[in-house]
C-alpha cells in the first residue's frame, strides 16, 4: 500500500510538467449517428413479435430523432381517444353548451393540449447500417439518448435485449463480435402503461404536459470502443480535504490485465483557469466489472462552484491496459451543498430556495429539450426572474439541462419519473417499487456529476405505504451518495411526514390570509415550526389569470392550443370577445399582487428554507392551469416584466411589515425597514434609503441609513413613521426602501382617505332593494342607488374572494373563488373621487373579499358594468359588481357590494368608492349608455342563473378528499 502511494506521488510530480501527456493519445472516437430517415410501421394490435416483424422489411418513413405526433402519425382525436391522465371534470362529455366542441372535426378539448395526432402502443422501427472493418475487434453499443417508453431491440434476426427506462438513455451493447457489413437494426417502442405504473399524471408521461408520445429524440448512435473500456466515471468533491474522489468503472473481457489510469482536472468556464496535477497510477483489473477509487487533489487554489460563480472542471480519465486504450471527460463542480438545521448552504453560505416546478410543458414537440442551448435559454429566464431553483415535477430532464444549469448556476432537484397515485402506489409490492430505485440509480449514474444536480426526490404525491417506502428510499441514497440532498416525495400538506427526510418539500405553509384584512407582518413560522429541517413550500402560488388568446398563434408544432380555442369562443359567446386582453391584463396585477405577497412572507418567516412556484410559466394540463406569470413559451404576458418580478424575488430583497395597506388621514403610517439577503458575500458600509412618494413620484418623506451591515438572512435596520395628517384628498402613495448602488429595490402601495368627508344633500333615492318608492323615482325621471349586497339570486353561485381562481376550476371541481379580479375604466366619471387602477387592488379588498356578484346574462349584449368582477374561464359569464343603466326616464346604478351612507370610519375605501359614486350621480357626467328594463334588474333578485356547473364525474383530486393514505 505505502510503495502504491510511493509511486502516485513520483508520477504526479513527474507529469506536472508535461500537461497533456497520456491523454486521449491512439483513442479512436468511433461513432456512427443513426440520425435521419428510418422505417416505422404501427403495431395497434400488437401482433409484431408474434409475426416476427423484426424479419420484415418495413417501408413507411419517418425522421428520427422525433415522436410520431411531431410528425403526424398516429390516430385522429375523437371523444373516444384513451388519454394518459385524469379528467376530474366531465363537463366536456356531457354539457349542452359544449355540444358543438365534440362535433367530428371540431374537437376541442378543455382539459390540456391537443396533439396532432394520438397514439398509444408498439411502433416498430427499423434501419440497415453499415459496420465498418476497423470495428471487427471493438465492442459495438447502440445508444438511444431518451427513448419513450419500452424498447427491444433487434439486430438482423437476434434480439438483443428490452430497456424501460423513463429518465436515462437506453444503451445496449450488441452480440461480439459483430461482423463487418450490412445489418438491420430493428426496435420495438412501446408508451402503454403495462406492469410498471408510474401513474397517469406522472409528467414524465401524462397527456397533461408532455404527452404519452412515441419515438427516440436526442442522440441516435452506434458507438465502438476497446474491449477494456471506461464504463462509468463518478466525481465526489471534497471541499474541506480540497479534494475530488474519483471512482472508475472498468469493463474488461478478462482479469488479471495490467496497465495505467491517468486523471487531469481543467477548468474551463472561469476568467482564472485552474488545472490539478496529473495523477497517473498503475492497476490490474481484477474483476470483468472492476470499480477503481482514486483521490484527486485540487491544489490549495481551487474554483468552488454556486449560483454566483459557476466555476466548473472537466475531468478527463484516460486508460491504457495493453493494446486497449479509452478515455472519458466529465464535468462537476467543487462545491457541498448541505443542510444544517433548518437551513440549507453550499460552501458555508447560507442559501434561500427560489424556485420554480417545470413540469415537462414544451408545446412545440411534446418532450423536453435535449440542447443546451434550450435549457440555457430557461435558465437565463428564470435567473431574471430572480430564481436560482428549479425542480422538476415527478420526471428527469435530459442531461442538457444539467449542463446547462452547471454553466448558469442553478440548483436542480429531479425527480424519478413517477407521481404514484390515482391507480399507482408505493409499497405494495408491485413493479415500481423496483422500478424507483432503477431509475434513480440511472439518474445518478448518468447525471451525478452535475453540481447543480444538489436534491432528489422519488416523485411527487404517492399513495400506499408511502412512509415505510420512502424511509427506506431516504437511507438508501443518503448512505450511497453524499452529493445530494434527499426528501422522500414533494407532498401537499396532507400527506404523511417521512421523518428522515434531510429537507422537506411540502404544502400547508403557502398562501395568503387574505380572508382578513391584507398587512404584511404575518410569516409561516408556526406552520414550520414542527420542522427541524430545511423547509421548502411546495407548488407555492397557483394563482390564475384569464388566458392569453394572442399567444394561440404560437401553437405552430406538435400541439394545438385547442383548449384556449375553445375558451376564446366561448367568451365570444358570452359577448366578452372583446374584452379578453382586459381580463388577461387586469387579472394578471392581481396575480402579480398574490406572487409578491406570498413571496415576501417567505422571505420574512424565521427558519424558511425557500419556495417552489407551481409555477413561473403557466401549466397547460389538469384543466389548463394558467397559473404563470410567463406563457408555456416563457415568455411574458405584458402586466409584469422580470425585472419588476426580481424587485421582491432576488438574492437581495428590501421588505417591510405593515399592519395595513389603507389608512384615513388622522392616522400614522409605521413601517419597517429590512433587507433579505442571501448574495454572494455579506454586504457592509451600505447606505439604504426607506422614501415615501406620491404617484407623480413627489418625495413626502425620506430616511437615511447609513453604514449598514447586511449578513445572510434577514436585517432589520429600523422603523419609520409618517403622520397621514398633511394628506386632504383621497390618493394612493408608494412606500420604498433601496439599496443605494446597487439593483435593489422594493416598494408597496397603500392608500389615504379623509377621515372625514364633505357632505351633501343627496338627489337620489337611496336603497336596498328595489322597492315600489324606486320604481317610482325611476318611472318619475329621478335617480336611484341600489345596495343590492347580500340579496343576489342571479349569480349567487359564484363566488367572489380577493384572491383569483386557484390552480382552475375544472380540476377542482368549481372549489371556489370564481373569479379572477375585476377590470373597470379608471377614468370613468364614476371614480374620479376613487383612485383606481383597472384592476384589483389592495385598497378594493374591504369592497370585493367575499361580495356578491350578478350575473348580466339577460342583459343586452353590449352592456358593460362599471366593476366587472372576472369570471372563471371555463364559464365566462358576463358578471357586474357595480353597474350603471338607464331605466325608462330614470337611472340606476346597482351594486353587490355593500355601499352604504352608514359606512364607518374602519371602511375607509368603501365609503370613499360611494361617496365617489354619489358625487358622480349628482354630476351632469351621470348619462349611463345602456338602457335596461326594469323586469330584467328585478330579476337578478329573484331568479337563479341559467348556466349553471356540473362535473358529471364523481372523483375527486386528492386535495379534496378528506384523508390520505
């Protein structure tokens, strides 16, 4: 052992100064790209093993790499077509108002994307290639580099082996030797769901997102290499002992061969290059499988690898054992990425999780991108969003994402390819409880190296004897591999605990408490509380917006937005069609709103850990779940830009705690000052500036903070206050804190109202239902306001919250809210005592939170309401909050919600909105458009809407059902 360590010394400081020497010199790189034109023929009956297809010429074309909907094989969308995944909603099937979206050839399905074409089943492929001489004495592989699902393989009449896999290439080796010339390569693929169920909703393969599709993308190749070959090459970073252990797989036809294994490690992404000393040693193989594990040192100046500096090395291994010669590259990063207590941190610094899911949504192919350069492009995105985080719901990403997220600096947490539930579990004995642990055992062999590789997961929600499962599955890989971090699953807030998970990813310390009045002083503390881990919110957000019709048009590949299509039409058929970019704008701020107050209240709890947005761009599955800031294109909707997104979602974030967002003029505005802080190092002699400004951007007030210190997490500088009294009208001010600079800066609206408003003598009737003295006026000529809160009929199934629509309605089987919002024209007479955006806002939450709404169904088609609350997509029912008409010689204006003169002083937006609206009455500008008949108000009172919700599906999603496994 010591004349071993002896001679690896020698060597090393020999070859220092010869830095190339021993590398790839007489390696052959033989590779021959199967990419191109092959034969197919369908198998729907599945008759081609039986019928020896495999013997057979086949004839029909296609392109590989690709699926089979890209090109537009398969069978046509029909009401009969067997979707992979779960419809929560039959409304589609059954509804009359949808008769005409099942008519054959105007199929237009609600629930997700709409391939080309469908197919599910054996496809048989088929191509003839030429081996070379010079690979006569080589051992020949076929390399598939994602291949859905199932593949056998072929080679002239042999069948040479069957592969499964969902998250790794499929590589077999072909029959030694093989002879020179012509031969026929014949696979069999097949995406049914057979013995090994990783559940239809399972993104790695579900209708929802990418499809259940069929075919071989990415690298299509035969490879030949030496019979004493490099099969595997892992690198564990050592960042204390600056060092990088280094294990090699060997395979070899025979022992007992002697010969040398020579490491070189170069870095190659950063402005001060890096390079370790040559190690060479010499090893006899021992085993025909031989596994080899050599410490390379770093040097004392090595690179470490994070999100801020991304400093990567490529490793390159080089063997010789007699006439046989290979050599292998990797890349890793020298970083550790590790929990402690209930915070995570890479290389002794303290991180903050922002993240987001990616859920397999990629419209033009179906799959995900096998190029880095896609991936890259994603990454750019989310990193301008001030995200440093993704994970991928219950699938793997081809190795492109890793190499691009390395490059970025982005922390990645893939999941084994299974959602194991509705008709799958976990624990019961069936395939895929192997299955998992094959998978992501292939996740670790192809993809572990990756720095950005720093958490794993089994997948996403099972059911079944999941905490005995999931335990084990933890020990498991904590014992096998330190490079990561694991959790047993990503769960809602009712799944059980598994109690040696090194983080948590989990539900039920998420959302809003916008059931009462909106501050922003509360945290999540005492939903964690119970945690002595790193906790991580799982599918955070999940708030609406009304779809995006301008974006069908960039449906131009293996999918069609067919979905939106029927949305859009129906929307016209509700008289709205024109309205469709206000409601998409107007619910987008609120949207908005929801994300930066969410956010915020991570940032500011005690022991949070960081978040995962379900998600940055919209989800295009489980009913069409619009719950992105970014369309599934990742691009921006027009209502927030990345870098208003990034001002509450960095690594430097200014916050503050409000008790409140409205005031009246007597009070005092009191605020704090504070910074979230999770950059590359601590920030010191910082001056921080907290400013109050008018809409015109007047500054009112300005505090100073000078030489300030801000270590990781949260600083809290100080307080401020600011008598309101100066304020005489009623006017939205913006309160702001900024990191002088530097980027950072954050702000927040609220709102002044006098405490005390001017009065005058009424000109209209007044009331609360329209009684026989407001038919009078209104038949007299006269004016009447009609507080209708409380006494709707036509409408009172929807329901109306601050916050938006969560997740959609269909999936979850109308759960209320309804709504997404409000629009209105901000500069109608009506409010020009009220100041208003087009939009909800915070100052709207005392007027909208839990207020009736009426449904104008009756209403002349052009009628449009002065407050127009937004309804859920999948109905698209023309709703009023407040509205204006003429009725005979009189005029009305009705409103839903609570407008009263006995208004208190504690409702000082309500009041101000009816004391604008009562100004606006006894204004010569109070000339509403539309006429309406009386009949047709009267009924909102006291008939129920026509259109009405029924799922026709008794099944429930697992978040509605009372108890879980």
């Amino acid at each position: 052992m010591i004349k071993n360590i002896l001679h690896i010394v020698i060597i090393c400081v020999f070859l220092s100064f010869s830095p190339n020497v021993g590398f790839s010199q007489g390696v052959e790189k033989a590779v021959i790209s199967l990419q191109g034109k092959w034969n197919y023929q369908l198998d729907s009956l599945d008759v081609g093993v039986k019928q020896q297809w495999f013997l057979q010429k086949i004839k029909d074309q296609l392109v590989l790499p690709g699926s089979l909907n890209e090109q537009n094989i398969g069978n046509i969308i029909t009401l009969k077509t067997k979707w992979t995944g779960s419809i929560y909603d039959s409304s589609f099937y059954y509804h009359p108002r949808l008769a005409k979206y099942r008519q054959a050839g105007n199929i237009k399905i609600p629930f997700w994307l709409t391939p080309k074409k469908h197919y599910v089943g054996a496809v048989w492929y088929q191509k003839e290639v030429d081996i070379p001489s010079s690979w006569g004495n080589k051992k020949i592989m076929l390399y598939l580099e994602r291949a859905h699902t199932e593949t056998i393989l072929y080679v002239d009449e042999k069948q040479i082996g069957k592969q499964n896999s969902l998250v790794a290439p499929h590589v077999y080796t072909l029959d030694f030797p093989l002879s020179a010339g012509k031969h026929t390569l014949t696979l069999r693929i097949d995406n049914s769901v057979k013995e090994i169920n990783v559940g239809p909703d399972s993104h790695s393969i579900t209708d929802h997102t990418q499809g259940n599709w069929n075919g071989v993308v990415g690298r299509i190749e035969l490879q030949a290499k030496d019979l004493v070959s490099i099969a595997n090459v892992q690198v564990y970073p050592n960042v204390a002992q600056k060092m990088a252990k280094v294990k090699v797989v060997l395979n070899a036809p025979q022992k007992q061969l002697n010969g040398t294994i020579t490491l070189l490690a170069k870095s190659f992404n950063s402005a001060a290059p890096q390079q370790t000393k040559i190690l060479k040693v010499n090893y006899q193989i021992k085993n025909n499988k031989d596994t080899v594990t050599l410490d390379l040192p770093m040097g004392n100046d090595f690179l470490l690898w994070d999100e801020f500096k991304p400093a990567l090395y490529e490793l390159q291994v080089s063997t010789t054992f007699q006439d046989f010669k290979d050599a292998q590259s990797v890349t890793f990063g020298m970083r550790k990425f590790e929990a402690r207590g209930k915070q995570f941190f890479i290389n002794d610094r303290p991180v903050f999780l922002r993240g987001t899911a990616e859920n397999a949504v990629f419209p033009l192919t179906g799959y995900a991108p096998m190029d880095e350069a896609s991936w890259e492009r994603i990454f750019k995105i989310c990193k301008s969003f001030g995200l440093n985080h993704m994970r991928f719901h219950s699938y793997c990403p081809p190795e492109a994402a890793f190499k691009a997220a390395d490059k970025i600096g982005f922390y990645l947490q893939p999941e084994g390819p299974s959602w194991a539930n509705h008709g799958s579990s976990l624990g019961n004995g069936k395939p895929i409880d192997q299955y998992i642990y094959d998978e992501t055992n292939l996740m670790d062999e192809h993809y572990g190296n990756y720095a950005s590789f720093c958490l794993m997961a089994y997948g996403n929600e099972p059911s079944g004897k999941q905490v005995e499962y999931l335990t084990k599955f933890n020990n498991y890989w904590k014992a096998k591999d330190s490079r990561k971090l694991y959790t047993g699953a990503s769960v809602g807030g009712s799944w059980p605990v598994i109690p040696n998970n090194e983080f948590m990813v989990r539900a039920g310390a998420r959302g809003l408490a916008w059931n009462r009045l909106p501050e922003s002083k509360s945290t999540y503390e005492i939903q964690i509380k119970q945690f002595t881990v790193p906790f991580v919110a799982h599918e955070m957000g999940q708030y609406c917006v009304f779809p995006d019709f301008s974006e069908i048009k960039k449906y131009t590949g293996a999918y069609q937005a067919k979905n939106l299509e029927l949305f859009q039409e129906d929307l016209a058929d509700h008289h709205l069609a024109n309205q469709a970019h206000d409601f998409m704008m107007a619910s987008g701020k609120l949207q908005a709103l929801c994300y930066k107050n969410e956010i915020e209240k991570a940032l500011r709890t005690p022991g949070y850990s960081g978040f995962q947005l379900l998600s940055l761009n919209d989800y295009t599955g489980q009913g069409t779940a619009l719950v992105g800031v970014l369309n599934p294109f990742w691009e921006e909707k027009g209502y927030i830009t990345a870098k208003e997104f990034s001002r509450f979602c960095s690594p430097t974030v200014p916050l503050t705690q409000l008790d409140k967002f409205v005031y009246n003029s007597l009070e005092t505005f009191k605020a704090t000052v504070e910074i979230a802080h999770y950059g590359e190092k601590p920030l010191v002699n910082k001056v921080v500036y907290a400013r109050i400004k008018t809409t015109a951007g007047k500054v009112l007030f300005t505090f100073k903070y000078t030489n300030q210190s801000l270590n990781f997490g949260n600083n809290m500088l100080g307080n401020i206050s600011f008598s309101l009294n100066p304020i005489t009208k009623a006017e939205k001010l913006i309160y702001e804190i900024s990191l002088e600079g530097t980027p950072y800066i954050n702000s927040w609206d609220f709102w002044v109202y006098p405490k005390e408003l001017p009065q005058y003598k009424t000109s209209f009737y007044y009331t609360t239902t329209l009684d026989e003295q407001a038919k009078k006026v209104l038949a007299e000529g006269g004016n009447v306001f009609l507080n209708a809160s409380g006494n709707v009929v036509k409408g009172k199934e929807v329901i109306q919250n601050f916050t938006p629509v969560f997740w959609n309605t269909s999936w979850f089987k109308m759960r209320p809210p309804h709504t997404l919002g409000f629009w209105l024209n901000p500069k109608h007479a009506a409010f020009q005592n009220f100041p208003t955006a087009y939009h909800s806002d915070l100052q709207w939450w005392e007027i909208v939170n839990k207020t009736q709404v009426m449904n104008l169904e009756d209403f002349p088609s052009e009628f449009k309401p002065l407050v127009q609350p937004i309804d859920t997509w999948f109905m698209n029912r023309r709703l009023a909050m407040v509205f204006e008409a003429k009725v005979g010689k009189g005029k009305i204006i009705v409103s839903s919600a609570n407008l009263s003169p006995d208004l208190k002083v504690n409702q000082p937006a309500a009041r101000q909105l009816f004391y604008s609206l009562q100004r606006y009455m006894q204004s010569d500008k109070f000339e509403p458009k539309f006429e309406v008949n009386l009949n047709t108000i009267d009924d909102l009172f006291k008939t129920g809407s026509k259109q009405v919700f029924d799922t026709y599906t008794k099944d429930s999603p697992d978040e509605l059902k009372p108890k879980l496994n």
